[in-house]
C-alpha cells in the first residue's frame, strides 16, 4: 500500500494555476507524501451553467480523500451563482477557519513589525447563512443565524488551538451592547468555556473598538476567536497589515474534511504574467501538511520559505528598495525556496511543528439542550402597511383579539411607535405588530395565533412574516423594542 495521502487539488482562475504549479512543485521536492486528484473547479465550471462552481463528481473527490489544498477562484458577475467556498464549508461542516497572520520585519515592509496572531473565523453562520428576503417595497432583510452548538464548537476550536499550539491568550470580538442575544450568546460561551482554560489568559472586547486595537497594536493579540462576518473582514485588515494579502493562508476545518487555501482571491488582472507571490497558497499547504501528519515536512518547507524572504529573495508585492535583494517572479521564487530546502532563517524565528501542532482538534461534542424549557408568550406580525399613522394602524389592530392574545405594541425598523411613539420618529413600509397575552408573560397557544392572522387577513393586512415571542427557561428568547 502507498504510503502517499490522497489530495484533491484546484487550480483555480486568475493567477491560482501559477501559484498552485509553484506550491506542489515546492511542497513535493521537500519531500511530501501526496498522492493529487486534480478537479475543476471555478469560472469555467460556472460558465459551463453550474452554478455552485463544481461539479457533480468532483464532490466524490473530495468525500473520498476529505483534504482539498485549492487555489483562488473567479465568481463570475452577476447574481445566480453561488459562491463555492460558502458551499464547500457548509457541505463539508467546516466550521472553523484559521488565518495565521505575522510579521516579517525587518524584510518585509510593515507598519507593525511584532505580529504573530491567529484568528479563528466561525465559517458556517451568521450573516453567511445567506437567508435573506425582500419583504416590501421598501424593506430587505438579511438573517444573522447564531446557534448554540455552531459557537460552542467555533470557541472550544479556538482554546483548543491555544492551548495546543502554546499559544497564551485567546480574546473574543463581539458586539453584543447591541445584539443582546446573537452576540449576547456568544460572549456568554465565550466565558463559559474560557473556564476550562485556567491556563490561558482571555479577554473580551465590543468588535468596533477591538478592530481598532488590532489594527494599531496588534502586537497585543494571540489568538481571537469571533463570528463570520467580523472575522472574514478583520483577517483580510490583518494580513494586509504584515505587508501583503499575498503572505496569509488559511485553513478551513471541519470534524471530518479540511480545505486549504490562501486568504486572497484569484487576482485576474496578474494572471499569466509569472508575478503573483505564491507565499499564501505555500502556507496553506504547509498547514495542510500539519494536517495530515507531515510536520516534519511542513517544517522544512516553512523554513526554506523563511529563509528565501530572509535573503530579500522577494517578489513585486513583498518588493521594496533597500530591503529587497532581489525581485523575482512566481517560479522563480519556488526555485530560490526550493534551493534553501534543509536550512533555516537565521534571524527570523525559525517553525517547529510536531504531530500535536496540528489545526484538528478532537470533535467538539456539544451540549444538549433539551432539557431547557421553550414556552410559547407571543408573536410578532410584521405587515406591510402603508395606509397612515403609527396611531391609525395600533387603533385598527386594537379592536382585532383572538383567544388570549392582544396587541401590545408596535415598532417600526426597531423603534417603538405605538402606544405612545414619538413624533420625529421615521418609518418605512414594515411594521412590527407585537401580540402577547394581555395576563402578561402568560403562555399563548398556537391556534390563537393563527385565529390572530386570519383574522389580518380578512382586514386585508398583508402579513409579511410572523415570528414567535419564546421564554427560555423564563428567559425572554427575544428582543425588546427600542424606545
Ligand atoms: P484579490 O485578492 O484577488 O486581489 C486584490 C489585489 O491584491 C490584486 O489586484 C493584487 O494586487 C493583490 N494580490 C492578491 N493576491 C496576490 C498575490 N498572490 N500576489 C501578489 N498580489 C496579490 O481580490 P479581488 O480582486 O477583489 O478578487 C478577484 C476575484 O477573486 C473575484 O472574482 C473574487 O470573487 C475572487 N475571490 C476568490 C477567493 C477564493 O477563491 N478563496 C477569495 C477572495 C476573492
């Protein structure tokens, strides 16, 4: 039996085919034990009138060999097409994706020369779950999905990545001063689990002012762990921080499968001109060799790598007069690393990697929730109404009762307006019409409920979308209206 471990492999568009050509050529004269599977994936495959950007088969590649090293791709204009790594993490539950971001200072040009952080990105929720909706003529919406399990699994991800790779603080963005209960949930798993950490320090801090510490002292940070959305922003911010997007790879890690990859994308306008640095896909390959236990051999990479940008062996992104020795293009760079395989960086600080070091971590059991009790109190009725005031419409709706069910209030994009809104406030097409049970906190059942809309109905209100009002063990599962 082969001793080799099976890869999928994409070339990607722009310039990932060079990149890509320049990492295995790399990676295999360091010694890898890689077996490739090549698949297509990207513009050419989205053109053909598929629109996740892969085909069919290619997904039996990937269920089969569960490790895809992947260049960037191209998403054509225009709507209709879907992006492929959104689909790629969600099929595959890769729910933890990590961007290591350092400074190379003094042979890289960065304003910040001591940085050597991680961020750990929830991949598969928030903003991501791509649920979005037009509900009137005035209105969209887009769902920002936080669960229970996605962030004990993201957080426990990321204090075991601490804890495993000496690593020793891990700090959590959040901006849970505004969503109490997204966020809220969060921060809140954030410290619980922290606990089981005594070793590690931890820090907590609202994303807006914590993005601004990272970009001005990132010296401070080890590892962050924070949502989707604030992560994929923040670790671009980041990895253009040390110099250039050209320098970060990233890896993508689920229970089962893991996907690897530079951060930046497929950069059309340096295509088939042998320029672009192929350093961040070299990364994410080195991560994947941790992966599948090659540490020795992802070491010796990292270290000729260090080494050649040690020796100002630079290419045009990286290049800068007085720092640079030598400007290079995209083979040539593989070749100069290739040459210094076996030695390592005498002033920048050398890697060590070892089958602990990895990027997996044992799966994350969640804990179950089903004893917590989930009581029915309410409903909020979003309508699409245009036909006067705040005033008019809490009159109207006033008078329409069903069995234990009342209008209590009615808000509009958050703000209360009824009873008692203010003047100034201004309002769009949707209204949020909250129904409980005028014996307040009571239970509601779901037939009053849907008695209440037909009851819209026959007004000729176009309901919108209904959402129901739940305590949690007696905690409201809900938010209050601002105002
Ligand atoms: P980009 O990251 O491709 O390029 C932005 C700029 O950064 C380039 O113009 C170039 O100056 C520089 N750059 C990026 N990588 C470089 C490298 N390796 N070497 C030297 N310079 C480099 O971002 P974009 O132009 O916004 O996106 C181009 C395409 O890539 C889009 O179709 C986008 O959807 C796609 N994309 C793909 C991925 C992915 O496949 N993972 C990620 C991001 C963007």
């Amino acid at each position: 039996m082969s001793d080799k471990t099976p890869i999928t492999v994409a070339y990607g568009d722009g310039i990932g085919p060079e990149i890509m050509e320049a990492t295995l050529k790399i990676i295999t004269a360091a010694g890898a034990r890689i077996e490739t599977e090549v698949i297509e994936v990207g513009e050419k495959v989205y053109l053909s009138g598929n629109s996740s950007g892969i085909a069919p088969e290619s997904w039996d590649s990937l269920r089969k060999t569960k490790v895809f090293l992947k260049a960037p791709i191209t998403t054509p204009q225009g709507s209709g097409y879907k992006s492929l790594n959104v689909t790629t993490r969600k099929m595959f539950g890769l729910y933890a994706n990590v961007r290591p971001c350092v400074s190379y200072h003094p042979f890289i040009k960065t304003k910040h020369p001591v940085m050597d952080l991680i961020i750990c990105r929830e991949n598969e929720e928030d903003l991501y779950a791509g649920i979005e909706y037009r509900q009137t003529r005035q209105v969209t919406q887009a769902l920002k999905l936080i669960s229970y399990p996605g962030t004990e699994k993201i957080i426990r991800y990321a204090f075991e990545f601490a804890s495993k790779n000496n690593r020793k603080k891990v700090t959590c963005f959040v901006k849970d001063n505004i969503m109490k209960i997204t966020d809220g949930l969060f921060h809140k798993t954030f410290v619980e689990i922290g606990e089981e950490y005594p070793d590690l320090e931890k820090e907590v801090w609202i994303v807006d002012i914590g993005a601004a510490k990272l970009a001005t002292t990132p010296e401070q940070f080890d590892v962050l762990v924070m949502e989707n959305l604030y992560g994929d922003i923040l670790s671009d911010v980041t990895a253009q921080m040390t110099g250039s997007v050209g320098l970060a790879g990233s890896a993508n890690v689920g229970d089962e499968f893991a996907m690897f990859e530079a951060i930046h994308g497929s950069a059309p306008r340096r295509a088939g001109q042998n320029k672009a640095n192929p350093s961040g896909l070299l990364l994410g390959a080195v991560m994947m060799l941790v992966h599948i236990g090659q540490p020795d051999v992802a070491a010796k990479v990292h270290n000729a790598w260090l080494k050649t940008l040690e020796e100002g062996v630079h290419t045009y992104d990286i290049f800068s007069e007085g720092v640079s020795k030598i400007a290079v293009g995209t083979r040539e760079f593989a070749d100069e690393v290739i040459a210094r395989l076996g030695q390592k960086p005498a002033i920048l600080k050398a890697v060590e990697y070892s089958s602990e070091s990895h990027h997996k971590v044992d799966k994350v059991n969640t804990k179950s929730l089903s004893a917590v009790r989930k009581d029915l109190v309410g409903v909020d009725v979003f309508l699409d109404w245009t036909s006067g005031s705040p005033d008019d419409l809490g009159n109207i709706l006033s008078k329409r009762k069903a069995d234990n069910l009342e209008l209590q209030q009615i808000s509009n994009r958050g703000v209360k307006v009824y009873p008692h809104g203010s003047a100034n406030i201004g309002t769009v097409d949707q209204w949020r019409c909250r129904y409980m049970n005028p014996d307040n906190g009571k239970i509601v059942t779901h037939g009053a409920i849907v008695e209440m809309l037909g009851k819209l109905r026959e007004h000729g209100f176009d309901f919108v979308k209904t959402e129901n009002l739940y305590n949690f063990d007696g905690e409201k599962g809900y938010s209050l209206d601002q105002g």
